[in-house]
C-alpha cells in the first residue's frame, strides 16, 4: 500500500473524539495535521486581525484626510483665483468706511457743528432758545454726542429746520421730538440731535 492510500484510509477512519489532547505527539498524522491546519488559521486570523485590521483604519484616516485637504485645497484655490476681486472689494470698502469717518465729526469740529445747527434755525426763521451738547455716551465703536435743541416758531417753518438739519453733510439724527403750543401762537419743539464720531483708542 501506497503511503498515500494509506494517509487516505487514516483520514476516512479519523475521529475527533479519540484523541487524547495530553499526547498530542502520538496522534495519527490526520490528527497533527488538522491541529497544525488548526494553529495556521488562528494565527493567520490573528495577524489579519491585528495587522490587516490596522491597516484598514490607518486607510480609512488617509481617505478621510485626502478629502480634508481636497476641500482645502479647492477653498483656498478659490480664494486664489478671486484674490485680485478681493483686494478690489476691500480697496472700496476702505474708501467707504473713509468716506464715512468724514462725516463723523471730530472733537475740534463739534463747535462748528453746533454753529452750522444754529444757523439752520436762523435760515428756517426760528427763534433759538437753546443749543446745548450733552454727556457722551461711548458705544462699541463709535461715541455718540447728544444735542439738546429748543427752538420756536411756526409748523412749517419747525419743518424746514428738521430737513435742513437732517440734510447736513455731517451725519445728524434727529430724537425725542416734542411740540407745545405756545401762548402767543408760536410753537415751541425741544428735540435730541444726535452727532457721532469714530471711538479712538484713547477714549
């Protein structure tokens, strides 16, 4: 007998059952075999497990992380090819914002701005009873310098002091307006202007 048919006849005549695991030495040679078959797979289990496993994840971060840097890189070409509209878009936010400091008076100029109100009451044919700036109030950015303002005369003519003031090149709002009828057919208005000026870093 060949020593194939007889590896042949050992394994068709296998039981698991038989064997003694405290002599494994003495197993048949299916026996040894299919233990030896046995250790390959847990060993080759293991190092899929520990090893393939790990190189799994480490894939799936470089995916994740190519995607990451896909969108960076897509942003920041973007940004790129729109530099030159953003260096454009900021050039006239600057002048803006210039544009609009101008209007804000600043410290030397609010006699003047007080001056100029009093003569748009002199022009709409109203007679000045007060013009008095009041306590600064200090905002995030800006200050804002309330004017407390009474004048008197006639509806129309208070109407064309409103709108000459508010059409002033300064920036000027108009507040707590308050009309009385006074005895000699006049009326009298107090109303809050209010001026602004850029906040410094000294204030």
């Amino acid at each position: 007998m060949s020593a194939m048919s007889e590896f042949m006849e050992q394994l068709q005549n296998f039981d698991l059952s038989e064997l003694d695991f405290d002599r494994i030495g003495v197993w048949p040679l299916p026996g040894r075999i299919f233990v030896a078959l046995l250790a390959v797979a847990v060993v080759l289990g293991g190092a899929y497990y520990f090893f393939v496993g790990d190189l799994k994840l480490e894939h799936e971060r470089a995916v994740a992380e190519e995607e990451t840097l896909k969108g960076s890189f897509k942003h920041k070409a973007f940004e790129s090819a729109n530099l030159a509209a953003y260096r454009a878009q900021m050039k006239d936010m600057e002048d803006s914002f210039g544009a609009l400091l101008k209007q804000l008076p600043s410290d030397t100029e609010v006699p003047g701005l007080l001056e100029d109100i009093d003569e748009k009451g002199n022009e709409s044919g109203l007679v000045i009873d007060t013009i008095e700036l009041q306590k600064e109030k200090s905002e995030e950015f800006y200050v804002e310098l309330p004017i407390s303002i009474t004048v008197y005369g006639g509806y129309h003519d208070l109407g064309g002091f409103v709108s000459g003031v508010a059409g002033m090149p300064r920036i000027v709002t108009l507040h707590d307006y308050e009309i009385t009828a006074e005895d000699r057919g006049e009326l009298k208005m107090t109303i809050i202007a209010k001026t602004y000026r850029y906040k410094s870093q000294g204030d």
